[in-house]
C-alpha cells in the first residue's frame, strides 16, 4: 500500500480490505502505525464516534513517530487549534463563530464572483487549444475564491497561490517545503489580522477574517492564534479538496465518455437535475478525500470486531468506504444520475466538512462551464501517463494535460 502504483488505483486494494480486513493495523510510510477503516457501516460510525478525538494530544506516539500526523509544519507555527484538531466544546464554539460565512444564502451570493473567475481562468488558455486542467484551472480557481472570501486583498493573493501550490505537492517539492509555506503563510495571517483589528470600521467589512476578529472583540474569547490558525485551515482544506473535486471529476469524465455526453446534453437543454447529481456521484466515484483526517482513541473501544486501544490512530478510509457494495449497487460505476448517494466525501457527523456547499458551488460551475466551452475537451495524453500525488489524506492528479478546439477570443 501507499506505492505509486497503488496511488494510481487504489480500489483494487480496499475492496480486497473490505473483504479480508476491514479493520485492518497497518504501518505508514511516516512510521506510524493506524487502524484503516474500510466498510461503509464502520466508517460511517467511527465518523460520529466521541471517543475518537481529533485532539492529537490523545496519541500515544512513540519517539520515532512524533509529530508525524497531521499537517506539516502547523505545529512550529501555532497553528494547531482548528477545527480538524479539536473537539467539543472548543469545536462547538469554533464551529458556530465561522459556519455563519457558509450558510446557503451567503454561498449563493458568491456564485457571480465563482462564475468571474471560472471564465478568466478558461479565457486565459482557450485560445491555445491546450491546457493542464490541474495548474491553470482546478488550482487557482478555489484559491482564488477563498481568498475573496477571507478577505486576503487581491494584490496578495499570489502569493497565497505560491504558498498552496507548495504546500499541496508533497514529496515532489524541496525538502522541508511545505512546512516553510506555513510558516509564511502564519506570518502573514497574523499581519493581516492585525491591520484588519486596526482599521475595522463596524460591520462595513462583512469578509471572513473580519467576522472572527469582530466575534472575539465582542466577547466570543478567540485568540489570535485561534483566528490564524482558523484561517489557515478554511484556506487550507478549502482548496486541496476543490483541486481534486474538479481534476478528479473531470478525469472520470473523460475515461467515461457516455457519462460526460449525458451531462453535456442535459447542460445544452438547460437542466441542472444531472449536473447536481453529477457531482454527488463524482464525490463518491474518485473523491478529493481519501481518508479522513486523524483521529485518536481516547479509550479502548471495537470498529468491525477489532480491538482499538486507547491512543491508537484511527484512519477512516472514505474512497473505500464510498465504494461498498453492501451501501452502494455497482458501486465501481459511475452513474451521474445515481439517486441513493449518501457518500461520506465530505465527512460525517460534527465534524463534516464546513465549506461543502461552497465546495459544490464551485464543482459544479467549473464542470459545467469547461464541458459547455470547451465540449470536445480530450485528455492529451494516455491515461497510463498520468501521475497521482503522494501523501495520505488527499488523493489528487499532479497534472491534467488536455487539448481542444481553440476559442475566439470574444468566444463567451
């Protein structure tokens, strides 16, 4: 497990889990050792289990693997209390103070600004005929939009762009990289908070960033620290999953061509029912999630007739609990109008993920825009060509080289 060959097509393996151990102890290429969870039903309650903390204080780490879970770098920086790292009632309180930016009325008003950028990032490259989908279009889109949406000024937001871009490669970046990213990135966070505390003039300012400095003046009790650190994660698991939700998505459509021919035909009538659902499936089919983030057993307790002691980590695998044939028919299909789709891509219980409606937002207007612009959109390589990128949460194409017919410039 965790190879380049296996990176490339893991499922093979899960269902071979599912079947043989679906709660299986295995050791990480980090050295630390973890239950994998691998059915639907397991997965789905070890989601919503309290007595599996996020905290990483619950860890019973040896020396050789300390500090290796979660995200590089987060720890030197102080950037630990999020919300993939706490739990109730610190949790509750982080949770309720920025849910607020995420609320169905306030993603729908983003939709224009989605839109913008979508057609800015396509109109850059259509003229070519060529593109790699995962650095000139699923990368900077979501970037670009949270950044807007915490309110990082647009003359800085390259270098946000610079940052996530090492951050999200992993091994294929100089050592020592991505923890340098965070740094930069907690630096700048902490400055910007503080000319935003300056210059904040009552409720004018109605950004993310704002809001939290705003919920801690007026007795909310969140710390600066607990404000970088809240946003550095938005920004942080806002992107990777957008990036993958948009290359993957694209990718399966382009090995599925009767799926993407159904979708581009119900687009053309104006319909919106597959696109939807599309992108459900989509979630399910090759999420941007492989496993969810750590969690830790704060007292011995059973997932799927296995002993879990107490201080054990605990991995929740979601491309393979998403591919259950005892929750889902034909499960290895992709059916963009499959109706029973519960999939677990975006997580489960109190901690399921904050920005997923931004996220469909943002899928589904990146799909449908790129199917309806650019509709004889071909990949422009073999499909064998094609490189995943390393790393344990995350399952993303390091790149996506696709061709098509070049647009006129006015071509909108």
């Amino acid at each position: 497990m965790f190879s380049w060959e296996f990176a490339t097509d893991p499922y093979p393996a899960y269902a071979w889990l599912r079947e043989h151990a679906p709660v299986h102890r295995t050791r990480l290429p980090s050295g630390v050792e973890a239950w994998l969870v691998t059915r639907y039903a397991d997965a789905r309650q070890a989601l919503a289990d309290q007595r599996l903390s996020k905290n990483p204080a619950h860890h019973d780490e040896p020396a050789h693997a300390r500090g290796r879970t979660g995200i590089p770098g987060e720890r030197k920086a102080d950037l630990m209390t999020h919300l993939l790292n706490i739990d109730p009632p610190d949790h509750t309180r982080l949770r309720r103070l920025v849910s607020k930016a995420f609320t169905p009325r306030r993603v729908a008003a983003f939709a224009p600004r989605v839109q913008e950028l979508t057609d800015r990032l396509i109109d850059d490259f259509a003229g070519r005929g060529s593109a790699d989908l995962i650095h000139e279009f699923a990368f900077p889109l979501p970037i670009y939009a949270i950044c807007d949406m915490l309110g990082v000024p647009r003359e800085d937001q390259d270098d946000f762009r610079d940052w996530a871009g090492m951050m999200i490669r992993h091994g294929g970046g100089p050592r020592g990289g991505v923890a340098r990213s965070v740094k930069k990135m907690r630096g700048y966070l902490a400055e910007l908070i503080h000319r935003k505390r300056e210059g904040l003039r009552g409720e004018g300012d109605d950004d993310l960033i704002s809001g939290l400095i705003r919920a801690s003046d007026h007795g909310e009790h969140l710390t600066e620290n607990e404000a970088a650190a809240m946003a550095f994660i938005l920004l942080f698991a806002g992107f990777e999953t957008t990036v993958n939700l948009i290359g993957n998505g694209v990718h399966a459509l382009l090995r599925h061509p009767d799926q993407r021919q159904r979708l581009q035909s119900s687009l053309a009538a104006g319909e919106a029912g597959l696109l939807e659902t599309g992108v459900e499936e989509l979630l399910r089919f090759d999420g941007p999630v492989e496993l969810a983030t750590w969690r830790f057993a704060t007292e011995a307790l059973t997932i799927g007739g296995e002993r879990i002691a107490a201080g054990d980590p605990v991995l929740v695998v979601l491309a393979a609990a998403d591919r259950d044939p005892e929750r889902f028919a034909e499960p290895d299909t992709l059916d963009l109008s499959r109706r029973d789709n519960q999939h677990l891509g975006y997580g489960h219980g109190i901690h399921y993920c904050l920005g997923a409606p931004l996220a469909r937002l943002e899928g589904q207007t990146a799909l449908a825009t790129l199917l309806t612009r650019l509709p004889d959109i071909r990949l422009a390589v073999d499909p064998a060509d094609l490189r995943w990128r390393g790393g344990l949460i995350m399952r993303g194409l390091r790149t996506l080289p696709v061709e098509f017919t070049p647009l006129a410039k006015d071509a909108n």
